[in-house]
C-alpha cells in the first residue's frame, strides 16, 4: 500500500468510526467536501497543512493518518445521501 493510499484508508476509517460525514470533516477542515472525497479514494496530493487541519478536526494525531492498517481491516459503511432538512 503506498503511502497516498494509506492516507486515504486511514482518512475514512477515523471518519466513518466518529460517524462523521463528508460535509461536516470538510466544514470542521475548512476545506470543500470534494476535497474530502478525493483525499479518501487517493486522487489528491495533500499538503501537510491539511493533513494538520484533518487531523485537528478529527482530534486525533497526524501520525495517526499514515498507520498501516491491519490486514483485513476495513472501514464501516456509512448510509448513503444526505440528511433529511428539518
């Protein structure tokens, strides 16, 4: 696994486990949410400013985001759409 892609596992994996959604990480990174989307299936150099940024608003280190996953790890599914307006 190269290290683009590790990045992007490691992105959506503490994402999808603090049931985060896209637009919220985004909002919390003050970043685009297809920034988001690009960063998690590894289309998008990312600078280290914002793997900072990710990190800080995921509340956990940066070193965090370049672990290497367990084997057969994988992150949960999250539902699919948006959230009803209320």
């Amino acid at each position: 696994m190269d290290t683009r892609a590790r990045i992007a596992w490691n992105l959506r994996h503490h994402r999808s486990a603090q049931k985060l959604t896209q637009e919220v990480l985004a909002v919390d990174a003050r970043v685009d949410r297809t920034v988001i989307s690009d960063l998690e299936r590894g289309k998008y150099n990312v600078s280290i400013d914002l793997l900072d940024r990710l990190a800080d608003a995921l509340s956990i280190d940066i070193s965090q985001l370049f672990s290497i996953p367990l084997p057969g790890e994988r992150p949960q599914p999250m539902k699919a759409g948006r959230k009803p307006k209320v």
